[in-house]
C-alpha cells in the first residue's frame, strides 16, 4: 500500500511524510494500514498496533488520591517487567511503532532495567517517552538516562512549593523533584545532548492554580525544555475532592452546570469531546508488567484485560480475539454484543476522550 486511501488528518499526514523521508518503508505500510482500517471500523485488524503503552512495573511509591495505585484500587499482583521479556515484545511490535509512552500505572524509574530498555527499543528507531514523579533519580542515572536515547521526560511536578505539591503528590519531596531536575538538565549539558526533551507537567488543582506562573519561572530558571500546564482528571462527585477542580474554566475538563441529571460519576460531569469514535482498539495497546493486555491506557482492573501477550500464540490472534473484535463493532456500530461477552469496551462512558493520540512530536527529533 503506497497511496493514502482514507481520510487523514493534519498530523498524521505530517507523519506519513516523515515515514516516507526517512524511507520507514514498514512503518509507512502499516500507519497507512491501520489508518484504513480504522476509517473503516474493520472488525478484523491486519494492521500492528503504532502506539505501544507499556509498564514497566506496577509499582509506585507515592499516594495519588486520583490514581487507582496511589488510591489502593489497584488489585493486580505487583511485580517488574524483567529486560528479556520486554525485549520479546520489541521483537514483535518494535519493528511497526511509531511511539511508546513507558508507564502507566506504576513509577518506572523504579525498575533497574528501565534504562536498558530504552536502549533496546531505540535500535527499532521508535520515539519514546517516561513520565516518573522523578523520586528515584541520582547522578548515575542522569548519564545512564542521557546516554539510553530517550526522547522525551515528563517529571509530574505539581506545584511550586511543598505544600501545594504534597496535596497530590502525597508521600513525594518537591525539593527532591527540582533537584533531580537540576541534575538531570546539568547532565545533558555536561555530556551535550539535546535529548531527552525535558518536560515539567503541572496538573492543575484549584489549589495549585496561583502557583501557575510561579512554576513557569521555576522550570526557565531551571532551564528544561517546557513547562506543561494540563487539567486534571478529578473525582468531582466525592465529598472529600469536590472542591479540587480549578476554577479557571482553561483549567478543568468538567462542565459542573450542565451535567445530565439522569447520568451519575464524575465521568458525567466532563465536557463533551469532539470525537466520539474510539481508536485505541485499531492504533493502540497496553501492555503490563506481566504481559497482559488492556484495551487501553485507562484499564486497571484485571478482569477487564484482553489476553496476554506471551501466551505463545502469534500476535495477531491476541489482536483479533473475541473481545477485540467485539470492542471494534460496538464502537462501529453503538450496538452492545450478545449476552456473555464480557467486555469492558462496551460499558465505557469515556469512548474518544483518552485516545491514542499520534503526533507528530518526534518528527523534529534529529
């Protein structure tokens, strides 16, 4: 396939073009593959998945009100992906990735392996990116880090002070997180690398929206590459969080004065998304620690898994599996599958609002 036979956006047509420069002759026939198919809500996907989340481990040493780790919701064992197995899944998908965000429900620093990982997933020339409440860092690191190939770090830093920090990031230093931020950018400078981009990520709370601008100065004065203001995901129908949303409409995702009064759960309550089609069960695949598979980044329950990825079967009978395929026609057609199908997908309230998003972002990498 050579031609783009389907609709496309700016951004993925930024992509196709940069596939085709770099004569990414696989990844280009895949990307406009599942493009395809997803346009055309196939059922059964030929395509590999472009978008890779994956979890290095399970396991995060902070108490995050908002995250079903931090909150004690998180039933799954707990472990740490070894090196040999990730370097499986590489094997398999890394050859048709565009992109891997690697964490999701755990602190990733925390695995020892983390650095070699990177390392292995580079050499399928995939842009990758860690997102770490950055506690576990020293100078060692920094240089290991810096030297992995790592495209892009998002230290989740909420806050300009320890007061409004700790309110979320419970159990975390804010001075420890700066810190390793000042080590982590003086290495990059040391060793004269323009990589990874450093990202300093402030969710904002109504309790931390003074500090916005404050933070702003920090992250310049520290000299990372951006400072990302993002709303924050808020349990808004609880007594005890009901009061965490910002004020500043910018800076929320919640529409509090035209909830549906028939609809309950703070899903109810965000504003309506532009999108509704789902593309995760077409472009995107978590995996965890332990090989398992969500149907996206939003899946904490194990019950809700797909399958697992080392079940020794070849992988596209995981992805095209009974519950894949009845997450694709619900999506296509809004029509829930026979009864005894058991499938998460069917039952999401948030269809298109945490989509796999394919930018162009790594197309200015060098």
């Amino acid at each position: 396939m050579s031609d783009i036979n389907c609709p496309v956006t700016e951004k993925e047509l930024s992509l196709i073009n940069f596939l085709k420069q770099r004569q990414e002759a696989r990844k280009l026939e895949n990307f406009l593959t599942i493009l395809e198919e997803f346009s055309n809500k196939s059922i059964y996907c030929s395509g590999y998945p472009a978008w890779l989340t994956i979890d290095p481990t399970n396991i995060c040493t902070l108490k995050c009100p908002f995250c079903p780790t931090g909150y004690g919701l998180m039933k799954r064992p707990k472990g740490m992906m070894s090196k040999d197995r990730f370097q499986r899944i590489m094997d398999v998908l890394g050859p048709y990735l565009l992109h891997i965000d690697m964490q999701n429900w755990g602190e990733p620093l925390l695995n020892k392996d983390i650095y070699q990982m990177i390392s292995y997933a580079k050499k399928f020339d995939i842009n990758i990116t860690v997102s770490t409440n950055f506690q576990n860092f020293d100078e060692k690191s920094a240089e290991e880090l810096v030297n992995s190939g790592l495209d892009r770090i998002v230290l989740s830093i909420d806050g300009a002070s320890q007061q409004t920090y700790e309110k979320y990031r419970r159990g975390g230093s804010f001075l420890k997180a700066i810190e390793n931020a000042r080590v982590l950018v003086n290495k990059k400078r040391q060793l004269k690398s323009s990589q990874p981009f450093v990202l300093w990520q402030f969710l904002v709370f109504r309790h931390n929206e003074h500090e916005i601008e404050v933070a702003k100065a920090m992250g310049r004065d520290l000299g990372v590459d951006a400072v990302g203001i993002t709303p924050a995901f808020v349990a808004v129908d609880s007594d005890e969080y009901k009061d965490w949303v910002a004020l500043n409409s910018q800076y929320n995702r919640y529409d509090l004065i035209n909830k549906p009064k028939e609809v309950s759960g703070s899903e109810s309550f965000l504003k309506a998304p532009e999108e509704s089609f789902c593309n995760w069960p077409w472009e995107g695949i978590t995996i965890n620690w332990d090989g398992s598979v969500a149907p996206c980044c939003g899946i904490y329950l194990e019950e809700e898994d797909f399958g697992n990825i080392f079940t020794g079967q070849d992988f596209h009978h995981l992805w095209n599996n009974n519950h894949y395929k009845a997450a694709r026609e619900f999506i296509r057609s809004r029509k829930k599958p026979n009864a005894g199908i058991k499938n998460t997908c069917v039952n999401c309230t948030k269809i298109g609002q945490i989509n796999v998003e394919l930018s162009c972002d790594f197309c200015i990498k060098s």
